[in-house]
C-alpha cells in the first residue's frame, strides 16, 4: 500500500526545494523514526532489542551544487533556518544546535570512510515527532548518512552507516547512546521488527504476522528535564554491576548468578543489572512469541518490561505509568510499556485494528482526565528503513 503520508512529505520538500533554489532536487531520500516494541535500555549491555520503523521519517531533497565545491547548504523547514556545513573540515556548532547531526554524519563519512562529497544545496523536513523518543534525530543523521552515499554513487555497508550515525550523536550531539536508533532506521523493513543483536550486531527481520494488530503510540507530552545526566548514570551503573559480577558481558549472566551474588551489591545498582537480565530474556521471548503469533504473550512480556523499567531501572515517570495503567484496563489493547529512553515521551501499545480509533481516543481522554496534559496519539504498521527515492 503506498504511504500517502510518506507521499505528501515528499512533494512538500520537493516544492520547498523548487521555491528556495530555483530549480528542482536530482535526489530525494527519506530515513524512519523507531518504535522500540521491547529491549529498553539493553541495546548499550549487549541485549537484544525490537524495534521497528515507523511510518514517520525524515525526507532530504538535494542537488550538487558546482559553483560550491566544499560546503553543503541546507535548509530546514521544520526549524526555518538554513546552516553552510563544510565538507572538508565540518565543524560542531554550540548549543546543541540540529545541523550538528548532519555535520557528525558529514565528519563520518569523509573523515571516517574517505567519501568526497561535492558541494550541494538541500532541503530537509521531518513527520517524526521531535522529542518524543521516537528518533527523530537518528532519522535525520541516517538520511544525511544515505544522501551523501546516493550524491556520491559510493555505499558502506549498512552497519557501518548506522555506526557512522551512532559516532555522529556521540561526539557532535552529546548523547553517550547505543546502537539501536540508529541501526533500526537503518535495517528496519516495512511489515517488519528487526531482532537486533548489540553484542555481535547481528539481526533478523521478523514477519509483523498479524494484519488485524496496528501498533498505537500516544506521546505523553512530557519530557522531564534529569533526562541527560540520568542517561549516562545508568550506563555507568550496568558497568558497574558488571564489574561485580565479574563478567565481560550481560549475555554470560544468568538470573541465578545475579541473585547468588545479590549481597555484593549496593541495592540500586542490583536494581539495575536485575532489569538488564530480565529484560533480555524478556526480549527473547517476545521474538519467538511474535514468530508463533503468541501474541497475548508478547503482551504479557511488554507490561513485563514496563514494570522493570519503573521498578528497577527507574526511567518511567508518573505520566507513563498512568498511560500504561490505562491501557492495560482498555478493552483491546494487548500490550503496553514505555518506549524510549523514558523520563517522558511516548508509550507503545499493541491494539486491535478494528478498535484502534476508539481505544486512542479513551486512552487520552482519560489521561488528560487524570493528569491535565492533552497527549497526542498516532497508529502505525512497520515503516521501511531508509530508501533513496530519486537519484
Ligand atoms: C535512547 C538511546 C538508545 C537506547 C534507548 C533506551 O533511545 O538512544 O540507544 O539506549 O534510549 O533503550
């Protein structure tokens, strides 16, 4: 089925192109946002994760520019500014400004996989959600990732694209992340969830098998502003409990090891390693369930990761567990959790296709009942990860 949404961002870029350079884009590619269905805050101990694309994505429309050998010019609809982004010595620019995500990328690719881009003009614009969990900025480095190979007729193997994007948010944006944003928007395939390896980066795309299942994802609309810092402490955490455990990875513990050695632990850091081993079996489980069409059990499993994440890992916050709390008492809805790195954001939930409508909208009418905050809502099946769509 074409994706009209997908189809009108597209031809909106395309115009914005037209009206800002006076002539038409030779290139135009499109990068997904992710859901992550299971596997949270796994995919920097060596766990699995379950993401998929979703039907959100950010679209870059561009042509080479020959008056301009070393510098790309790109303008932004979304924040309405244009940025000049060298191309043979990119440079980070403060205040977590949002061309330091194509400018990472740009860095990768000539500094990191010898590219030689020639200079172009482009437009971007983007239907993922910004600041909702849902990767918005990994849907733009991703993009710029697969522009640059589509404006230079060279490519890298997928992988290496989604670890250039990884390095590019690392060092250019700041964020200590994992490998799943990127990658997802990378490998995902529509009608898809993409069993991803983070130890060995290795993965499978699993059918999204049941047509009558859509997948609802409701913003809470709340972003707690600890989010940052809380990040990287968790990481430092999960090494620790590492280090106590004595083993090189998450993959070689088991649930009785840890409770064995429970007594060694500072509460809160056992807290933690207990959520990263529970969750990767959790997310195990998921995959084979969804392979057998279980899917009362991947339910089962996603408010199983939800409580993990509130209880043990502690990135939930009041809001999530209220949507979630809501969810699981609405008639039609499988399963629900946060998704994301959490502390705000966006909650998924599978849910009967034929109630979708009405389950989004009691959903929200209700948490806005019970926390004052109108949340936004959308239904997605598995997008496609990122595709050139002209060259
Ligand atoms: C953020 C990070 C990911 C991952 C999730 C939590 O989205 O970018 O790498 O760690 O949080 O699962």
């Amino acid at each position: 089925m074409p994706d009209t949404r997908l189809e009108l961002l597209i031809a909106d870029v395309v115009a914005k192109f037209a009206e800002k350079y006076a002539s038409d884009p030779d290139i135009v590619v499109a990068a997904p946002g992710r859901v992550n269905l299971i596997g949270e805050h796994i995919d920097y101990n060596d766990g699995f994760v379950l993401p998929m694309a979703i039907e959100r994505y950010t679209v870059i429309a561009a042509k080479v520019d020959p008056q301009n050998e070393a510098t790309a010019t790109l303008y932004s609809v979304d924040m309405d500014e244009q940025a000049d982004i060298s191309l043979v010595d990119p440079v980070k620019k403060e205040n977590s400004h949002w061309s330091n995500y194509v400018t990472g990328v740009v860095d990768g690719m000539v500094k990191g996989k010898g590219f030689s881009i020639p200079g172009f003009q482009a437009v971007a614009k983007s239907n993922v959600p910004i600041g909702g969990g849902l990767s918005s900025s990994a849907s733009l480095e991703v993009a710029t990732a697969t522009l640059i190979e589509a404006i230079t007729g060279q490519t890298i193997a997928k992988v290496d694209k989604g670890l250039v994007c990884q390095k590019a948010e690392h060092d250019f944006a700041g964020v200590p992340c994992g490998i799943m944003d990127q990658f997802s928007s990378v490998l995902c395939e529509s009608d898809h969830v993409l069993l991803l390896d983070c130890r060995d980066q290795s993965f499978q795309q699993i059918p999204f098998s049941n047509p009558d299942i859509v997948v609802l994802i409701i913003n809470s609309e709340v972003k707690h502003e600890l989010s940052g810092g809380e990040y990287a402490q968790r990481r430092a955490q999960c090494e620790e409990a590492l280090e106590i455990l004595g083993a090189e990875s998450y993959r070689d513990v088991t649930l009785q090891q840890l409770q064995q050695k429970k007594d060694d632990f500072d509460e809160v850091v056992y807290h933690r390693a207990h959520h990263v081993v529970t969750e990767i079996a959790r997310t195990v489980k998921t995959a084979e369930a969804m392979k057998k069409n279980a899917w009362q059990t991947v339910g089962e499993l996603m408010y199983a990761s939800h409580a993990s994440l509130r209880d043990d890992f502690e990135v939930s916050c009041k809001e999530l567990d209220v949507l979630v709390d809501i969810a699981s008492k609405t008639d039609g809805v499988i399963g629900a959790r946060m998704t994301g790195g959490g502390f705000g954001g966006c909650i998924v939930a599978l849910v009967q296709g034929n109630k979708a409508d009405s389950i989004s909208d009691s959903i929200c009418r209700e948490y806005e009942e019970q926390t004052g905050v109108k949340p936004s809502a959308f239904m997605t099946r598995p997008g496609q990860g990122a595709h050139v769509i002209q060259s």
